[in-house]
C-alpha cells in the first residue's frame, strides 16, 4: 500500500475559523464573513471541535493516528479583535498550540492569512494599497512571538482563488462579479504582501522555510504564473524581462499540460488575454504590478523556500455545469456550479503536477497542502464511489510516483478542518487516520 514518499511529512491542515470554535458569538472574533452570517446569506461559522479551549485533544488524535505534521492558521482576527488593540494572551495561546506540537512530535506548518482577515478592515480591503504593508507588520508581529515554535510557515492560502471568489464569481464578500481588473489588483495586492511577509520571516527566524499556497489550477495564468513571478529573481531574469518570462513560461506550461478540450482551451486564451503579465507593452491590460518592485526589491533573490499547492481538482472547467444551483464554497453561487461531490477525483493529475513543477523550479521542495476530497453535508457516500481513505491512499501513491520521477515531495497536508467547502461537516480525529501511514492504521 502506497504510504507516500520516504521522508515526507504528513498530517492535517485546519483552519482556525473552523476548527477554533467561537467566530461571530458575542465576545468572540469576527472576520470579513459577519455580516454575510448575520444577513442569513450563508450557514453560521461552525463550532468545531472547541480546538481553542482545548487543543490537546485533536493533537493527540493526530498524533495517535501517526501523523507527523500538523498544519493550522494564526487568525488575524483573533490576534487583532479590534483595529489597534492586540489581544497578547491569544498569541500565547497560539505559542502553546506549538508546544503541544512539539511534545507530540508533530512538525507545525503556520499559515498566516488563511482567506479571512479582522472585520474592521473591511470587505474589499485587499483592494487598498496599503494592505500589504500592513499584513506585513501583522506578521511581524506574530512571527516574533511564535518563531520559537514554528519553522515552516505559509504567508498567504489560495491568494488566486480570493481574487476570483471575491471579485470575478461573487462566491465570497465582497461578491463582485466579472470584476477582472480589481482581481487582478487584489492578486497583485496578495502576492506583494506574500514578499514582504517572507522578508519579515526571515528578518526573525533566518532560518524558515517560508512559501505560499496557491489554489490548483491547471490554467497557467490562474496559478502558475504566480509562482513564476514569485522565482523570476531567482532564475535569473531581469525586472525589465519578466513579460518575457511569462510568454516563454506560459507556452511551455500549456505543452506540458494539455488542456483537457476545448473548454478549457478557451478558458486558459481569456485568461492570457486579460493578464496584465506576459503581452506586450501597450497591448497587456494595464493593472498594479507592484509584486515586480517587491521581488526585485527584497533582500533575498527568492521569497519562496519551497513550492507549494492547495490541491483541489485543477481543471476549472469540470467544476461547472448547467443548471446546477447548488454552491460550490461559503457563499452563494449560481446555475453553473457543479456539486464539488460529484467532480470525480484524479490522482495522477496530482503526481502531474509535482513533476511538471520540479522541472520548473529546480532546487525547491514541493509541499501539498489542504488535499481533501468534498463529501456530501448530509453524510451519505459519493455517487462515484470515492471514500476519505481511498482518496488519501491514491493520492499518497501519486505522490510516490513523483518521487520516483525525481520530484521532491517534502510535505502532505490532507485538509481535515472540521467544515468541507460542500457544507458538510467532518471529524478531524478521523480524517487523521486515514492521512496517517499506512503502517499505522488499524
């Protein structure tokens, strides 16, 4: 039974909005998803498995089951409840999650903004161009009280899939639809405040591996290109040739990963056509690209130590139908979403990717983060048959391929967060077990 390569870390990725338990009660934290709650436009913030009263007892269960990785997210919104007031005893709080990591032999992988920031700075506040900057003294501030707990750390969680939901598909506050120009602002906006995060990291902790996690996507343009502006530095190209490296990259990308028909064939010219990155002076649609000046402006030549994924199915195209009217993430949707239980998995997409990406960015580990597959809310099986177990089996074997190929797969967070983007609710202690290796279950 495939256990996933040797070396590899493995554990659960949890989010703290989901797993923390007490978002948007009174006297508890709040983020940019409250008034939406309030309003009834989407289900109350889950109550988890009470992770914040008690940490021990979901790290013991990872622990048990063989895990030896844990990932969770430090929320700004409980750090900084109000604008100006830092609540100290939540980043001690924070401090003893790590310790409980350690006395567990579970390496804690920290994400730092996880989709969700305070309510005070409001719902389009990456749309402002002072947001990185302030995210950046934000982490500042939290990697000096918690450096000492934490070594591997992910500044920003799907920063490509923020903009989209947010401003493109109106899936997430501030629900703007077909908005292109401003989610592009808002990549721009994420990504630079990825860099200055990273420069913060390291200023602190010299020694961390620091990166960020982009949402699967197998259209370049989408998720790719992220990465590629994120090395550029470091591959050599200068700040006047990065359009020039975005055109060469985005060719080789769509050789090596075929679109799957003429859906997403279309789907990867629009999104070429609208990038402000990779045309020609004059012809690009004109947007920010201030992560340029960040990359070519921090003290290190790269700002990612290793390369990684929130893995979810990469082709967008098989995640829309019509008529379909059921959501796909938090928020509201229209007819073309599909349910996310009925996307039939594809392993060897996963094993794909580690390879196509080990070729592109030579000398930098992979880690997959937040794999999981979506069940349906009211706890009956897949129609395709796929169970947690089985998918987390398959995906662990994809990932030995890749290792064998010569990729190096470092880390695998299977998401176990308490709240499936679907709605449906799961037990994190069980989804452990089935992340565990397999020479450890029972």
């Amino acid at each position: 039974m495939a256990g996933g390569p040797a070396g590899c870390w493995r554990g659960l990725a949890t989010a703290g909005w989901a797993v923390e338990g007490g978002y948007h009660r009174p006297g508890g934290p709040a983020n940019q998803w409250v008034q939406w709650e309030l309003a009834g436009l989407v289900p109350p913030s889950p109550p988890g498995p009470a992770f914040w009263d008690d940490p021990a007892t979901l790290l013991d269960e990872v622990a048990g089951a063989g895990c030896t990785a844990f990932g969770l997210s430090v929320e700004w919104a409980r750090i900084e409840p109000e604008e100006g007031v830092v609540d100290a005893a939540a980043l001690d709080r924070y401090a003893t999650v790590l310790d409980g990591c350690a006395e567990r032999g579970l390496l804690p992988v920290v994400t730092l903004l996880r989709r969700t920031h305070p309510w005070w700075l409001g719902e389009e506040f990456w749309l402002t161009p002072g947001a990185p900057d302030r995210f950046a003294a934000h982490v500042a501030r939290v990697v000096e009280r918690l450096a000492g707990g934490c070594r591997h750390w992910v500044t920003v969680h799907e920063p490509n899939l923020a903009a989209a939901a947010g401003w493109v598909i109106a899936t997430e506050p501030p629900a703007r639809v077909g908005a292109l120009s401003d989610a592009w602002a808002v990549c721009d906006n994420l990504l630079t405040a990825h860099v200055l995060a990273a420069e913060e990291v390291h200023r602190c902790q010299p020694d961390a591996q620091v990166t960020l996690s982009p949402r699967a996507s197998s259209v370049y343009d989408l998720h790719a290109l992220l990465v590629d502006l994120l090395c550029a530095r470091r591959l050599g190209v200068g700040a006047h040739d990065v359009d020039e490296l975005v055109a060469e990259r985005r060719a080789v990308h769509d050789r090596s990963v075929p679109a799957s028909g003429p859906a997403e064939r279309l789907l990867r010219r629009a999104a070429a056509a609208t990038s402000p990155f990779g045309g020609r002076r004059g012809v690009r649609r004109p947007s920010p690209r201030r992560v340029v000046d960040a990359v070519y402006a921090a003290h290190r030549p790269c700002s990612l130590d290793a390369v990684a994924v929130s893995w979810q199915q990469p082709d967008p195209t098989r995640l829309f139908r019509v008529p379909a009217g059921i959501r796909a993430g938090r928020g509201p949707a229209g007819p073309w979403a599909r349910r996310p239980w009925t996307v039939r998995p594809d392993p060897a997409a996963l094993g794909r990717w580690c390879v196509v990406q080990a070729a592109a960015t030579p000398g930098l580990p992979l880690w997959v983060l937040d794999d999981g597959l979506a069940l349906p809310p009211d706890g009956s099986a897949r129609p395709d048959g796929w169970d947690a177990d089985g998918y987390t089996r398959a995906h662990l074997g994809a990932l030995d391929g890749a290792a064998v190929a010569g990729a190096p797969v470092a880390g695998y967070l299977q998401r176990a967060d308490g709240y499936d983007p679907a709605g449906g609710r799961r037990d994190p202690a069980a989804m452990a077990v089935t992340c565990a290796p397999a020479a450890t279950r029972t």
